[in-house]
C-alpha cells in the first residue's frame, strides 16, 4: 500500500512501533486480537487497527501539497477535509478557509471565490451540482480532489446498479457529507432513497409489500428521494450501497432484510432479477476498526477509551460497539480528561458533552481498552495515553 507524506506532527513514534510490529507479524491481517502494553501497574489494550486510514492519510498529502504549491493564493476547503478537529483546525491556521460547513450550509460566499483561486475537495467527495458549479466557475476540480477512492467505489456501484435499471437504496446518515455526495450521485443513474438504519428498512418493505400506502413513503422519506421518485413502481427491483463509515452488521442486516422481502415477494429462484445481491461497499479501514473493536469486546477491561472527532461516522460506530460491553468514554483530545477523577466526553445518544466524575477504576491493576476513528492522528492517541499515565501510573 502507498505510503504518503504526512506531517510528522500527526505521528506517534510510540504507537509506530507496535503497528509495525503487529504488521510484521500478521501481514495478511488475520488477527484481530489487541496489542496489550503494560505500564507500571496500568494495561492498555489498544485495538489491532485505529487511526488514520489510507483515504484520510491522502487527503492531509494533497491538502498540505496544495498549501505549499499555491503560497500567496487563496485556499478554499468545500468542507472538513475529514471530521477531525485537530487536523481542520491546523488547515485553517495555515490560511485555508471553508466554503461550506458540515452539513452544507454557506460560510464563504460563493462570489467571493474566483477562476484564480484554489478549491481542496474533501476525503467525503462532493455532489454533481457542486462539481459543475465549480467546473462553471473555470476551476480545476481535479488537482487537489481528496475524495477518498472507496467513497468513489461505492459511486461507480451506483453507477453499475443504475445501468442495470434497479433503485439504489443508500445506508446513511442523509446529512452527512459523504451521502450527500453518493445520492447526488447515484441519483443521476436511477431513482434513489437514504435510510438510517433496519427500522426504516422495515417500513420502506412494509410500503414495497403493499401494507402501507405508498404515499406514506413521501412523508416518512422527504428530503431523501431523489425528484421524481414513485414508490409503486421504484421499489420493484432494488440494490443497495452504503456510507462507508457506517456499521457492517447494520449494512448487511439491511441487505439481508431486503434479500428476503424480494424472496418472499417474488421467490428464492427468480429473487436476482429484483434485487442485485451487491457485496458490501464499506471501505478497508471501517472494516478492519470494526473487526477489531468486536475482538476488543472479548477482553476482561475496566473502561473503553474512544478517540475521535465527535462528528465522525465511523468513530461513533466504534463508540457504539464498546458501550455493549464497557463502561465507555469518547473524547476528542488529552484535553478532555480534566484530572485524574474528571473525564469530559460526548454522549452519542444525546448528542452533547458531559462532565464524568470518578470515571476512572479505583484498583490496583486496572486494564483500559484504548482505540481511535479513522480521521484521529497516532499523535492525539498518544497524548490521550501520556495524559492517563501522568494521572494514574504510579
């Protein structure tokens, strides 16, 4: 796999070592099992995969490539490169300023952007409206392009299914800029719809079997169809893709579901014709963290610790995975581990930070499961570890 030229800032010479080490040692990444480190009277189980993922790892490259390319010219940012903090945060101290935030909305005026200034597309990818928008502007969209290549595999499974004449049901969060990219582009080959999770996957069957109105679909979906979208005829052939940060169990419950909804419909003989038995377009990264973090849920530990922007997709799957089996704490830097008896983190349920008192175990030996989203830097990983040593390993 390339190997790219990232800052050193984002490094972690500590946590290099075991990777490498793990890799030397299981090549063809069979074993998922944790690396244990022990201190003076502190484990650490840390996940077999975390951290920067070869998508994200890409997009720093370029980004940093266009910063030292263009000195004096203005840098534009779509939106977060990744949705990680540190790293957009170091983009703008540099002087690259964001079109769009997170969820779309305008922060630079479009008329203030020009034919001579440069435009980064995020490791998310972008829709076709924007893409066009840009190419009208007389921009090169293609230079400092980051979109990560397994965002743009799960497009061109789009593509294929759309040729093939089945509707694309998408697996994600419909805000999230990646699926905004991959309906935007899906929606150019076929008529295509974004679901959350296995409920709305219920109900859209319930509306393809008949039990529910169809006009039901226009209420319950709005905002997540493409135009045109008409449930009695859409619904009779289907084939679905994902966000690639999202939950594999999930995806591949969803397709099962639907599998079987088109069996029942139609016959386990004939069910290809109806419903395109895609393999799952998860990327490698989201894959492998998840795979380890459910190796993580075998070990006997104290506390889960989960490192990663708090808007981040596939750090938050991680985050729920460990709260089946830990008492878990997601943070996004050292900084939020307030002292030794205070812990700031986020709640996923409730969407907002809160203050832990005594999180920590009070034991002699107490092991502490440690792993990070693809978007978090080795570097932040290791100030998070430094920081409970300092408080706790003595």
């Amino acid at each position: 796999m390339k190997k790219f030229d990232i800052p050193t800032q984002y490094r972690s010479n500590f946590i290099k070592e075991f990777k490498a080490k793990r890799k030397a040692e299981d090549p063809r990444k069979k074993d998922f099992s944790p690396t244990s480190v022990k201190f003076l009277r502190i484990e650490m189980l840390y996940a077999r995969h975390f951290g920067f993922c070869y998508g994200v790892e890409n997009a720093i490259e370029i980004s940093y490539k266009a910063i030292q390319e263009n000195k004096g010219k203005n840098i534009f940012l779509l939106s977060q490169m990744i949705h990680n903090p540190h790293v957009n945060q170091d983009l703008q101290d540099l002087g690259v300023r964001f079109i769009l935030d997170t969820y779309g909305n305008q922060i630079t005026p479009w008329s203030k952007v020009t034919k001579n200034d440069v435009v980064i597309i995020p490791a998310f990818g972008t829709t076709i409206e924007i893409e066009q928008r840009l190419e009208k502007m007389g921009l090169d969209i293609q230079k400092y392009n980051t979109t990560c290549p397994f965002v743009e595999k799960v497009w061109k499974t789009s593509k294929k299914l759309g040729q093939q004449d089945y509707t694309i049901i998408i697996h994600g969060k419909h805000k999230h800029e990646e699926t905004r990219a991959t309906f935007s582009h899906s929606s150019a080959y076929s008529a295509s719809v974004v679901i959350k999770d296995i409920k709305e996957a219920k109900v859209l069957a319930e509306i393809m079997r008949g039990k529910r109105p169809s006009d039901d679909f226009h209420a319950l979906f709005k905002g997540r169809y493409s135009e045109g979208f008409n449930p009695r005829e859409d619904l009779n052939r289907i084939g679905v893709v994902n966000q690639t940060t999202m939950l594999a169990t999930e995806t591949a419950e969803i397709a099962e579901f639907f599998k079987q909804t088109i069996i029942e419909q139609h016959g386990s003989e004939d069910y290809k014709t109806y419903f395109a038995d895609t393999r799952d377009t998860l990327c490698y990264a989201t894959n492998d963290n998840q795979k380890s973090t459910l190796e993580l849920l075998k070990q006997q530990a104290d506390i889960a610790i989960v490192v990663g922007g708090y808007n981040s997709s596939n750090t938050t799957h991680l985050v729920e995975l460990c709260e089946e089996q830990f008492n878990t704490f997601f943070i996004s830097s050292a900084t939020d581990i307030l002292s030794a008896n205070r812990i700031q983190h986020f709640d996923i349920h409730e969407k907002k930070t809160k203050i832990t008192e005594q999180y920590f175990p009070d034991k002699k030996h107490p092991r502490v499961i440690m792993t990070s989203g693809a978007s978090c830097p080795d570097s932040v990983m290791q100030e998070v570890t430094d920081k409970i040593l300092s408080l706790h390993d003595f």
